[in-house]
C-alpha cells in the first residue's frame, strides 16, 4: 500500500485522474466478462466499482495520495483477483 501512496505521490492530477479512469475501463470490461460467464455477483460489484470510479475520478485524483492509493488498491485488487480467476481471456470474432 505504501508503494502505491509514494507512486501516486509523485504523479500529476492529470495523470492520476487518467489511471483511475483506466482502472474504471478495465473493471466495466471485467463486468461484462463476468456477466456473460454468468458471475452475476462479480459483474455487479465490478460495475458499480467502475461507476464510483468514473464519477468520482478528478475528485480522487485531486485527494491526498493516501486516499486515493486506498482507492486504487481496492479497485487493482478486484482487477487481480478476475484475471487471477480468469486466465484465458474470451476472445471475440466480431469485426470492430
């Protein structure tokens, strides 16, 4: 926890502000993955993680780097514990 705190320390509000909207992408991905296989508990904690997220991310990223390295361990941990459940990634055949 401590590494995080001093790494967000070091970081601009911009660039704080932009990983905590990554982590909100990557967690509303992990929702959707999660809800297709059917973890529907997963998919919903997920969402709602990446909302908060999304919603509040200039606030965290203007916060003491404290509070936001509380909220970032949190949101990489659920991010951890999906791909640690989830080693092979679905793969779509749609054209994008």
């Amino acid at each position: 926890m401590e590494q995080i705190t001093d790494h967000i320390a070091m970081m601009s509000i911009e660039e704080r502000e932009e990983v905590f909207v990554n982590l909100a992408r990557t967690l509303e991905w992990n929702a959707r993955e999660a809800f297709v296989e059917g973890d529907e508990q997963f998919a919903v904690l997920s969402k709602n993680m990446a909302d908060a997220i999304r919603v509040h991310a200039d606030e965290l990223a203007r916060q003491d780097p404290e509070h936001s390295g509380r909220a970032m361990a949190e949101a990489t941990a659920i991010i951890s514990q999906f791909n640690a459940t989830h080693p092979y990634r679905m793969v779509s055949a749609a054209i994008h």
